[in-house]
C-alpha cells in the first residue's frame, strides 16, 4: 500500500501519498479502486557485474517499478542517478500512471534506473552498464508490456543500446515487431521527429494556454529555469520566441544572473561544449538561494523533486511556477505557494509532453510509419490543451488547486475502466 511502504522511508515517495490521499478523498474514490491504486503492481531489482576499462568488475543496482497497467502497456523513463533508490523509482512510476490518465494515452506506468553517477564512467563504461542491465531486466520489458524512454542522465544514444541489446535477445523474424520496445530513439533508428524537445515544448504549450487563460501577456515576461538538459534547455529556447526573457539559469554547475537576458540558444552551445552553465559570459554567479528567490514571472524547475519545499518556498517569487521536472515541489512548498497566491502547473500535466510524443513514436513504429514534425507538434498541442480543459475544469468543479485537479481527472479514468472491467476473478 502507497501508505504502509512511505512509512519505511521518508521521501518523495511521501509526497505522492500525501497528493494521491488529498485528491481520493475530494472526489470520493470507490474505496476498492483506492486500494488498488494505492499499490505499485511489479518491482523489478536487479544487480548485475559490468567489467570496467581497468579490467576490474563493478556490481550496479538497478530497479524498474511498474505500478499500474489498467490503462495499457507500462510506459516510464530510465534514470541514471546516484540518488536513484525504490523510493524514488516507486514516485516516479506512480506519477507516469497519472500522467499517461490525463492525456489519454493507452499506457500505464512505470520507471526505472540505475543508482549510479554517470559523470565517473567512460562512454564505453555507460553503454557495457546500459546493456548489462537491458540484459538483468529482460522480459520485465517488452513492446506491448513495458516500454522505458530517456529520464534525467539518459538520452537517445542510450535508447539506441537499449533497443539494440532487446533485439538480440529475441529471435530472428520478431525483432522487426520490436522496435517500439523502447522510445525517444534516434530519428534513424525508429525514432520519432520532435521526441527530444517534446517534454520542453509541451511545458512552452502549457504556459502559453495559462497565459491566455489568465490573459497574461507573455512577451516581456520573465523566466527562470533550475536544470538546464533536456527539459530546461527546449523549454527556455522555445519560450524565446513569444519575447519571454531569460534572467537566470541553475544547473549542477551552479547558478548565472543577468537581468538584460540570456540567449537560451547561445547557452545550449555552451552547456554541449562546456558541460554545465558555469562561467557563461556577461552573466553574474550566484548561490543557490539568490537563484530560488530570483524575482520573475515564471520559474520552471527542470531538475529534481524537492526544490520547492517548507525551507524555500518563501522565497519564491514568482507569478507561476510550471513543473518540467517530477516532483520538485513538495506538500509543504504546494501549501506556502498557494497562500502567496502563486499558481503552478503540475508536473503530471506540464511535463507530459515527453510521454505523449513517445506514445506517437511507438504508434508509428507499430504501423511502420514516419510523420511529420508538424503533425507531431499539432497532435502534441491538441492532446495538451484538451488535457489541460479538463483539468482546469475539474479544478473550478471541485474549487482546488490545478494539482489535485489533475489527479481528480486521472483518478477518475481510471475508477471508470476498473469499474468497467471488475476485478479479476
Ligand atoms: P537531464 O539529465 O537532461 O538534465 C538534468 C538537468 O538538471 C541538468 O542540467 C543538470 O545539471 C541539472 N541538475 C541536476 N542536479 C541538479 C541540482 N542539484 N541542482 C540544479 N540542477 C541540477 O534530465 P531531463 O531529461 O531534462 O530531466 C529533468 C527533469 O524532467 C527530471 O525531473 C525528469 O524526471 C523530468 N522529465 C523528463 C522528461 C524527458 O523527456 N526527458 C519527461 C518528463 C519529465
């Protein structure tokens, strides 16, 4: 139960017990359907040895959580972090059944990682533990019942080994039936055109329908961004366009200031070239609180969970706050955010962008087609905004906040299908 295994652990998995109870009780869900969705389904631990270039072997951990498959297939990313633990990986496959629920995709969810620091190992030593662990997952992953995709540390590079590993270990005439085992792959392997800025843009997609929700006028508007990879980086350069201005910028390198703006562009060349934002020109350095408490319209936490918590989340001061990472604001940061008035976007809605695209690139590797970036951004809007009417509408039915709107929407979807399908036997 999401209760009993909190209590083992104080963590991010807390906070989703405490999000998943706050919205249960608001829209009364059917006591036998909370029980099931309170329980994670399957969790996957795997050790297994990864010969290191010094010839010397190394034992890794990794863990795939699938918490519900009611919907469809599991479907979550892989992370490669040194704070990867069952705690985390039980949050992070929670939220992805959410997630998939509100955009109405046919999948459940699911996640995985391995607790390992990247930055220590050769690329050569990252494909061997990529493989190594494909490898130890084997049929817990599989096309039609748990595809992984790229998390933090994890890219499309990674998805390629991932895909080619699964393929060797099935028999010759079904590997072309698998290729949509994994998704954000490479364009040229089965990939999908728009994959790699999908979650940033569907946070761009989000905010933009905020802002003409809340008629706010989004040229001239100020943003901040804490993560500057994948997520932070297609979400600060696509909020470009609208005249929305840059002023500060966190990553693990540390923090830069500059209130004239940063070219969201210009700093992506630099973070590829360079590792990190540290020591971008005309910007200032500034420590981790000044950064928290930096005075803009909006801040997209793209990082981590718990950033945004009963230590900081006075400080933060901004209009809106849009969630590209999982988790980084706690109950006590949702509860400190709300009394200053401060609106945020979910994460189990403004992130989704990523998932939803993958769920585009496993239908076309499925019907063998190729589409268009167009037509991936058009479907992708189309499948944000819808999601985003719903949740703002049950956020008015039920007058609460977008967080517990958003779970209201997936929460009830999938009350109706369990109650559809009763409960085997
Ligand atoms: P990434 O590995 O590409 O980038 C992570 C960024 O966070 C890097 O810039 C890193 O320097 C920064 N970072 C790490 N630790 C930090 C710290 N302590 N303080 C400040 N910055 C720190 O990862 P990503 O794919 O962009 O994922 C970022 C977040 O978005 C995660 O929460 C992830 O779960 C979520 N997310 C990602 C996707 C996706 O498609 N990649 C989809 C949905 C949600």
């Amino acid at each position: 139960m999401l209760g009993t295994k909190a209590k083992e652990k104080k963590g991010v998995y807390e906070n989703v017990v405490h999000q998943f109870d706050k919205a249960a009780k608001y829209m009364k869900l059917d006591e036998n359907i909370k029980k099931i969705l309170a329980t994670t389904m399957n969790e996957i631990l795997v050790h297994f040895p990864v010969k290191m270039d010094n010839g010397q072997v190394e034992i890794f951990t990794g863990y795939r959580v699938q918490h519900n498959n009611a919907l469809g297939p599991f479907k979550g990313g892989l992370r490669f972090h040194p704070a990867v633990d069952i705690d985390e990986v039980r949050a992070l496959a929670t939220w992805m059944t959410w997630k998939c629920a509100i955009t109405d995709i046919p999948f459940g969810g699911a996640k995985g990682g391995i607790q390992m620091d990247p930055s220590k190992y050769s690329a050569s030593e990252i494909e061997r533990i990529t493989r190594r662990f494909t490898f130890a997952l084997a049929n817990n992953i599989g096309p039609e019942y748990d595809i992984p995709a790229p998390d933090v540390n994890t890219n499309a590079k990674i998805m390629a080994w991932i895909l080619d590993t699964y393929l060797s270990m099935v028999p010759p005439h079904e590997r072309k039936r698998c290729i949509h085992v994994v998704t954000g792959k490479p364009v040229e392997v089965g990939g999908s055109p728009g994959r790699d800025k999908a979650t940033g843009q569907g946070v761009v997609f989000l905010i933009e329908q905020w802002a003409k929700d809340n008629k706010f006028d989004l040229s001239n508007a100020t943003y901040t961004v804490q993560g500057f990879g994948n997520v932070g980086s297609w979400a600060s350069r696509l909020l470009k366009p609208f005249g929305s201005k840059l002023i500060a910028v966190e990553d693990v390198t540390g923090a830069i200031y500059n209130s004239d703006g940063i070219d969201p562009d210009k700093l992506t060349e630099y973070v590829q070239k360079y590792g990190g934002v540290h020591g971008f020109e005309g910007c200032e350095s500034i420590d981790h609180d000044t950064f928290l408490s930096t005075e803009a319209d909006i801040f997209i936490p793209a990082a981590l969970e718990n950033q945004i918590t009963a230590k900081t989340a006075d400080s933060i001061n901004v209009k809106l706050v849009a969630e590209g990472a999982n988790g980084p604001t706690d109950p006590d940061g949702d509860d400190i955010l709300a009394k200053k008035g401060i609106v945020i976007l979910p994460d189990i809605l403004c992130n989704a962008g990523g998932v939803v695209v993958s769920y585009f690139e496993w239908l076309q590797n499925k019907r063998s087609e190729s589409w268009e970036l167009a037509e991936v951004d058009k479907k992708l809007h189309k499948k944000l905004v819808n999601a985003y009417k719903s949740v703002t509408e049950q956020a008015k039915k039920y007058n609460t906040d977008l967080r517990t709107a958003a779970y209201i929407v997936a929460l009830s979807k999938l009350e109706m299908a369990y109650k559809e399908r009763g409960i085997f036997p």
